[in-house]
C-alpha cells in the first residue's frame, strides 16, 4: 500500500510520550485560518519556490513539459492549474529555489526506515506519530503502516483533527496506541466558519473513542487562537465538554504563532495567509490556571 507523504522528522519531543519519529501524510479536509502546515492540504504533491535562492536563469521555465512556470520581475509564476509537479523544474535549477513537496512511498519503505529508532523508542516510552494534514484521509496507507509498526512492536500515535468517517473508528482504534486529538471549539457555527467543516463530526467521533478506547489513549489538544478561541467563554465549553463526557485525562494546549507565513509564500498562496493577531503570554497562564482549576493535567507546546 502506497501513500503521499511530506516529511519525516525525528527525534521529536512534542508529539506524543518519549521520543518519537512523527511522518507527516499530505491532505486534509479542513481549512483552518491559522494552519501551521499550509503544504499539508492539497493530497497531491506539489512544488515549492524560495524567491531569495532564485537567479532568475529561466532553466526551470525552459525544463516545464506543461510550460506552467513564467519567468517575471518578481520572480518566478507557477500556474497551479497546468503543474503536474514532475520536479523537472526541481532538477533544472542550480540554486535549490524550488523543491518538491510530496513522496510517494510503501508503507513497509515507511516501517522500515523509522525502525531505526527503536531503540530511542524502547528507552524512553516513544514510538512513531503520524500526522498531516489528517490522516484519516489516506486511509488504506495509514492501516497499512500502522499494521506495520505493530508488527515490529512500536508504539503508534495518530494526530488528527478528528473529521472522518465513524466507519474507520474501530480499526483505526485497533491499530493506534494513542490518539492526538484536536477540540477547536464547541460553536458549529464558529468552527465551521473559521475552518470551513462543522464540528459535529469531530465531537461525536472524540466521544465515540473516548468510550471504547478511555482516557488513557486520548488526548484533546486545543489551538489556542486569537480572535477564536482564546476567549473566557469559549475555554469554559471546552471544558464543559470535556466534563460532560467524563474526560479524565490531560490536556494540550497548542499556542498560535506567525511562522507559518514564509510556508503560505512559498508554495504561492501566498495571498490567503492570515494573521491572527497576537496571544499575551497572560491570557496563555490564565488559560492554564482555568483548566487546572478543574483538575486537568495542562501541557502547553510553547
């Protein structure tokens, strides 16, 4: 089984317990305003552009077989529409202003490479984290690679924005020692405003879990967003939420920050890059000391 996916990074400390190698898989469903991993969310490969590394030669323009890629004053202008991301723009260019982003690869090729960390794994509660985009929108690979890594006795984790569909609960539970689960916020409307899906789907499938795996292989994990979320009453149905269903376990908090704009401009959109204002290292401790307030185990990623 074959999938898409964009990076591979190792040795990481925030994606779960221990040390864990996370591989991130291309494609998502939602369209959050403040995405982290712009890259993430078109399913297919595509190519990026570093404007700074480029000389204006034109090679890359002379290599494209779909003559997609225009040579400007400002730069270089990629039609989207005509590119296949065949990455002979990639090759023809000496300076590495361009790069593709999207492999595909075998599950077993994925196994094997992140078995070579076993042993970072085995001595500090890791394993291997799979991430996006989400997931759950290659399905097929992301079981392959599961049953794989179970096969070779390593912990699994998955982080997902929990939109899929509620048929894929029971296997995905099966395969998956850990779930990363993100709770944006509990207004359908609001939710559905700012990351173009409803909320009903992830909240049900947070509950669906919940029930049939427990606290202990579920975490929710909350972007803290300006403007969104951030707000008192938005934390407190959050936690209210979280009460309701009898969630006893911790917490992620998940602060937003501005580094995502250069990856907005290098795979050319540029243009719908949002910022989403600023979030006080105050209200960040105040949301904190909110949830522990109500006997929850914070970890904040800031």
């Amino acid at each position: 089984m074959n999938g898409i996916i964009f990076d591979i990074q190792h040795y990481s400390v925030y994606d779960g317990p221990g040390i864990r190698t996370c591989v991130f898989l291309k494609g998502c469903p939602l369209r959050c305003a403040w995405c982290h991993n712009p890259e993430s969310q078109k399913p297919k490969a595509e190519i990026s552009y570093f404007k700074d590394r480029c000389a204006g030669c034109g090679r890359c323009v002379d290599a494209c077989p779909n003559e997609a890629i225009t040579l400007t004053k400002k730069g270089v202008v990629r039609d989207n529409e005509k590119c296949t991301a065949c990455a002979e723009c990639v090759t023809a260019c000496e300076n590495g202003a361009m790069e593709k982003i999207g492999k595909e690869v075998g599950a077993e090729e994925i196994a094997e490479i992140v078995a070579g960390d076993k042993l970072f794994y085995d001595n500090s509660g890791g394993g291997v984290t799979i991430s996006g985009g989400e997931p759950t929108m290659q399905a097929g690979f992301l079981f392959s690679l599961l049953q794989s890594l179970k096969n070779r006795g390593i912990h699994t984790a998955i982080e997902t924005c929990g939109f899929f569909k509620e048929a894929l609960i029971r296997e995905i539970i099966d395969l998956t020692d850990l779930f990363l689960f993100d709770i944006k916020h509990m207004n359908q409307q609001v939710h559905k405003k700012f990351t173009g899906v409803s909320n009903q789907k992830i909240l049900s499938n947070f509950e669906k879990i919940l029930a049939r795996a427990g606290s202990e292989r579920i975490i929710p994990r909350i972007p803290l967003i300006p403007g969104f979320n951030t707000d008192p009453d938005s934390i407190d149905e959050i936690i209210m939420f979280l009460q309701q269903i009898l969630y006893h376990g911790p917490v992620h908090l998940m602060p937003y920050n501005k580094m995502a704009k250069t990856k907005y401009e290098k795979i050319g959109r540029g243009h719908l890059y949002q910022d989403m204002g600023e979030l006080s290292d105050e209200r960040i401790d105040a949301i904190i000391k909110e949830m522990e307030g109500h006997s929850f185990h914070v970890v904040c990623n800031r």
